[in-house]
C-alpha cells in the first residue's frame, strides 16, 4: 500500500470513528410521527413470511390507507429488524439504517474519486473526495433522515441509486451487460426519487465522457451527441420507467397532496435557497417545519428564491467551460435534479429537511471541489507555509468537528416524542401538529391538564385536524369532562369519516364509561375498513372477551393469527373462545393500563381465589374511573367471598347507586344481605 492509500485509509477511519461517535447516543432513540403507523401499529411487519406479498400488496406498507404505497424493499427491512429485535426494539431498527448509511458513504467516496480524477490531474483528488465524503457523512442536517425511522426510505433509494451511477462510471466497459440497471431497478421499489438517477447520468455523460458544457447542448451540430446520449440511457429509462409504473398502479389513492401547485412552485425556489444555507448552517432543524406556500407574488423570499435560481444556473453554465471545474457544475446538477421530485409534485409539507439527504451528495462535491481548486491555485505559497497547512488542517476539522457535535445534539432530540415535538414548538410556532403531538407526550406522562393547555394552542392553527380532536377528546375523558370528550370525538369522526382512527379510540371513551355496546359498534366499524390495524383487533378481542362473544372472540382472533401468526394475545384469546372462558393476560402487567384492563384483571383473580388481589385492582380501576359499576360490584361479590358481608353490601350499593338496575350487583347485594341475615339470626 502507498503512502497516499494509506493516508486516505488513515483519514476515512478516523471519520468513521467520529461518525460512529456522532451517533452513538441515537441507536436506542423512539420511534416518531409516521413510524406510528408503517412500524410501531403495522401487523404486517411482524412476519417475515410476508415478505414476497409486500411486493404487490400495498397495504402492508402502512395501516392508514391515505399513506399507503408499494415499497416493498423498505417493509422487507422493517420485518428482518423486527424478527432480529424479537419486536419492536429500536435497536436493530436503527442500527440497520446506520449500515446502509456506512455503505453508501464508502460507495460515495469512490464516486467522487472517479469524478475528481476525470476532471483534475493531481493526487490530492483523493484528499478532496474523502474531504467531501466526512463532511457529507458527518453534516447535521442528515441526523434528520437518520434517526427517523420510516425515512430509511431516502437512505436506502439514495444507496441503490449512488450504486447503480458507481457501477456505471466504474466500469464503462461493462455496461454493455448492464449490471448498473440492476440497483437502480431494487431502489425503484424503495422510493419513487430513482428516475433522477436517468437525469445525473445524462449530464455525467455529457460532461465528463462527450466532454461537452452545457452551452454545447443548445449548438445545433451538438444534437447526436445528446441523441446518442438518450439512446445509451434507453434500456435504463425502459426497464426503470416499467418498474416505476408497476409501483404506481399499485397504489389506489394517497393523501398529502394538497397545496395549490402554482403558489408551491414558486416558494420552492426560496426553500431551494434554504436547503443550500442549510448545508453549511444546520442550526434550525425541525422534524415538523411550519412553512406554508407563498401567494403573494411580491413576496421578497419568492424575489430572493428566483434570484438564488438564476445564480444556480448561471453557476451551473460558466463552471461547466473549464475541465477543472465540471465536478462543480455536475454537483449542483446533482442537488438541483434530486430536488425536483419534491419540488414539482404540490405536497402538503413545502419542506422537510430529510428532503436535503440526497441532493446534499451534489452539493458536497461542489463545494470541496471549489475548496479544493483554491487550495491547488494556492499550491506553492501552502507547502512553502506551515502555518497555511495548518490552518486548512484546522479548518476542515473544526468544520467536521462542529457538524458531528451537531450530530450529536439532534439525536438528543430525536430520542423521545417529548423531546422531539417540544422542539418542534420553538423551531416551527405557527405548526399545530408540532403542538398536538407534544400535547399527546405530555398526556402519556400523565400531565393532562398541561396537554390541555398545549392541544388548545394547537387548536386555532389545525381547526381541521381530526387527530387533534381525538386526542383532546382523550385527554377532557381523563379529567373527566365526559361530555365535551365526546363532541369532540364525534367531530373527529366527522372530519375522518373514513378513517379507523377517530371511531377506534371513540370506542376506547365509550367503553371506559360503561356503554360496552356502542363501545363494540364503533369499534366493529373501525375495523370495517379493512386496515388489519393492530389497535382496533386487540381491542375487539378485549371487548368481545369481557362479553363472552365467543364467535366473535374466534373470529377476530383468526383475524390476527392470520396475519401475525406468532401473536400469542390471538392465540390466548382463540383458545378462550374455544374454552368459552374468559382471559386476561397477567403476565405482563406493563399492559394493563386502562379501566377494562383492571376490569379483566379483577375477574381473572376473583376466578383465580384471589379476593383481595381482585379488590386491589379494583381500586386501581376506580382512580381511573370513580363511578365504575363493574369496579363496586366486583370489590362487592370479592368481599363476599372472603365473607365480609358489610363491606360487600357497601360497595354494591355503590354500584347501586349509580346504576339502580344492575342485575350483577342486585344479585350480590341479596346475597350479602341473605349471609348476613343468617349471622344476625
């Protein structure tokens, strides 16, 4: 190994080791915002077996139909950590994101190394491409993509589609056996970004192989080449463009769609603008931004963004003249075509920094050959001073130093919903999810009244949003404004009548407040849709064992153990409802969290002889819900098994007392009074 290798090995390691420290404090990070519903509620990720119907099937991909799309490649990775992780153990979730985020950087540097190479004639090309690489690898605005789960997606179509290009610049020789189609054609199935890869390789052949500039494509004599161009891309477009339109067909309808498609054009130009700063300044990421389109024409972001455009352009034409200086041009190609799949469809999202993952590779190339070119211009006067060498030693390392403490600070972020969504609040005030989902954090730690308080700032910037009124329909249950819970439930409803989520979690309210049949109607009409959600059949299977509705029991245990065949909750339920005995799972007690949990729990130990133990959760279910009738009547029939016939009269006339014809406590109210008549007797 020469000296030059061996510098470059030495290099690449220490930036793998500092990439390793950025992120070693993000592996055990929770999983966040659409990770709910393509991992955490997704059933179909929990066997592998399903892996060859993710291919055809997108349903499997995510429970809620509006986000439903066929990118099998990305499922098939979420089962394997999952059957890895033995469940949902973000581990082996990020860890898996984490290798295919090395992989790509070590087949990006080798990208660069050929480009750099074929541009300029000196050996410090490989300084400058593992330069570009570390800054790539280690920049902030890519702890955005990594720590959020689902958004592997980018990584893993980024991977195949920097692939296929390394294939296909590496070997030339080879294409004639198009091997470099083959990535290209497995990212199809990732993410819908890899006909980008058409647009990078066109311009690559262009400037770097036809050796033309990009005012050489407008010369009429120019022409062949571009058609010879087009013609060599053929079996790429063809076999690509195929597969594409397989994926897309596959797909029955998705929201997210939404903004007017003029007014989100011309605000991408000043989002481009952002994006671009953002790569040297990462200091205002957020996992959820407020930014809406622009309508005024006349808005100065919108004159600033054109500007911006045009300067890009010009960039784009003038450094492509000069040989030196086409890895500039052809980066910022790069960035610019990996942003126009974002950029031209109107999402309802104007921005995401995720969106900066892929065309940041562009971008890195540009701007450390720009250094790089300085620095060779510079040549003579640096080696000739120590202290010049040093301060551009100092200058990349404070560079790489500060993105990787940024690194670190993000994943700090990322690592619960609390930490993420409060973040989210400052970065991003004007957005209402960014409130609701910290609201939703503050409620799972039990500070309801706090929740309130931050779902009512959400209120007036999402009046729309039928999540937000589940939720403080949720939150007014639990500090037991029962009758404004459900307006708002019913409203929630009404803004997603054709989504399970309202009428699930409507079912859950009516069930806490003894309406167990309109509990198990709602319920049944969530899972009318179809979306196999884990939510909605777990809950049947509760309901329809606390009322002994074997079929149904059998049925809806089927329900899952078709899907999740390893489920042992179905499988416990299934054998319930064939014993026509009631269950309930007290082996992990991490479960038992709402009122019907307690509820099962009691009759489980009261079955079991364990009087005072059924008493006990009992009382837990009661701090839950005061006026629990199945609570008072069952402490009821338990004190009257360990005969204390006084307490057990007390507590059914409770029950009593809040349902005079309860025919359970009637019947343990006779019993007491008829043991104690006895005693007196």
């Amino acid at each position: 190994m020469n000296k030059l290798n061996r510098n470059i090995l030495i290099i690449g390691s220490l930036i793998f080791l500092v990439l390793c420290a950025a992120y070693s404090n993000h592996f055990y990070n929770g999983f966040h915002f659409d990770d709910w519903h393509t991992i955490e509620e997704n059933p179909f990720i929990r066997n592998i077996k399903n892996i060859p119907a993710y291919f055809s099937d997108p349903k499997m991909f995510s429970v809620l139909p509006s986000n439903q799309s066929l990118r099998p490649i990305v499922t098939t990775s979420l089962a394997i950590d999952y059957w890895l992780g033995g469940g949902l153990n973000p581990f082996y979730f990020h860890l898996s994101t984490f290798i295919w985020f090395i992989v790509l950087g070590i087949l990006i540097f080798f990208s660069y190394k050929i480009i750099l190479n074929k541009a300029i004639n000196h050996h410090y090309t490989s300084y400058f491409a593992i330069l570009a690489t570390g800054w790539y690898m280690l920049n902030t605005a890519n702890a955005e993509t990594i720590n959020y789960v689902i958004s592997r997606s980018d990584v893993l179509s980024t991977l195949f589609i920097v692939a296929s290009f390394y294939i296909y610049i590496a070997w030339p020789a080879k294409r004639k056996w198009f091997l470099y189609i083959i990535p290209a054609v497995i990212g199809v199935f990732t993410k819908e970004t890899v006909l980008v890869l058409i647009i990078i390789l066109f311009f690559y052949i262009i400037l770097f192989e036809k050796n033309l500039t990009i005012s050489n494509l407008f010369k009429a004599n120019n022409f062949k080449f571009i058609l010879q161009t087009i013609s060599s891309l053929i079996p790429l477009i063809l076999i690509v463009g195929i597969a594409q339109v397989y994926t897309l067909t596959r797909i029955s309808g998705m929201d997210g769609i939404s903004n007017p498609l003029f007014s989100y054009l011309i605000t991408q130009t000043y989002v481009w603008l952002h994006y671009f700063i953002s790569f040297f300044l990462p200091l205002n990421l957020s996992a959820d931004t407020d930014w809406k389109v622009f309508t005024n024409l006349f808005d100065e972001r919108i004159i600033i963004g054109f500007a911006f455009i045009i300067a890009l352009l010009i960039s784009i034409f003038k450094l492509s003249d000069k040989k030196e200086t086409k890895p500039i041009t052809f980066g910022l190609i790069w960035f610019s075509a990996a942003l126009l799949p974002t950029s031209i469809a109107p999402f309802a999202e104007v921005t995401n920094d995720h969106r900066m993952f892929f065309p940041f590779i562009g971008l890195a190339l540009s701007v450390v050959t720009s250094i790089g070119l300085f620095i060779l211009k510079h040549e003579p006067k640096i080696k000739a001073n120590s202290f010049y060498r040093f301060g551009i030693s100092l200058v990349c390392l404070i560079v790489l130093s500060l993105n990787a403490f940024g690194v670190y600070q993000r994943n700090k972020i990322w690592n619960n919903e609390e930490s993420l969504w409060y973040d989210v609040t400052i970065k991003s005030p004007l957005n209402g999810r960014g409130f609701m989902n910290y609201g939703l954090a503050l409620m799972e730690k039990g500070d309801y009244e706090s929740a309130l308080t931050t779902f009512e700032k959400a209120l007036p910037l999402s009046p729309n949003y039928s999540s937000l009124y589940i939720n403080l329909g949720i939150v007014k249950n639990r500090l037991n404004r029962t009758e404004e819970a459900e307006k708002n439930f019913k409203r929630a409803i009404e803004l997603a009548p054709d989504k399970f989520n309202p009428y699930i979690y409507y079912a859950k309210f009516l069930d806490q407040n003894n309406r167990t049949t309109e509990s198990i109607s709602m319920a049944e009409k969530a899972n009318s849709f179809g979306d196999n959600a884990p939510i909605v059949i777990n809950f049947l299977m509760q309901l329809y064992n606390q009322t002994s509705q074997w079929d149904k029991l059998s049925n809806i245990s089927k329900q899952m153990l078709q899907i999740s065949p390893n489920d042992e909750m179905a499988a416990a339920y299934l054998n319930a409802a064939k014993s026509q005995t009631p269950y309930f799972n007290t082996a992990n007690k991490s479960t038992i969290k709402t009122v019907s949990d307690y509820i099962n729990l009691s009759l489980e130990l009261y079955n079991s002889g364990k009087y005072l133990e059924c008493i006990n959760a009992c009382n837990e279910a009661l701090k839950l819900k005061p006026n629990s009738t199945e609570a008072y009547n069952n402490i009821g029939a338990a004190y009257n098994k360990l005969k204390e016939w006084k307490k057990g009269i007390e507590a059914c006339q409770k029950a009593l007392d809040i349902d005079p014809n309860n025919k359970l406590a009637l019947g343990n109210m006779a019993w007491a009074k008829e043991e104690l008549e006895k005693l007196n007797n």
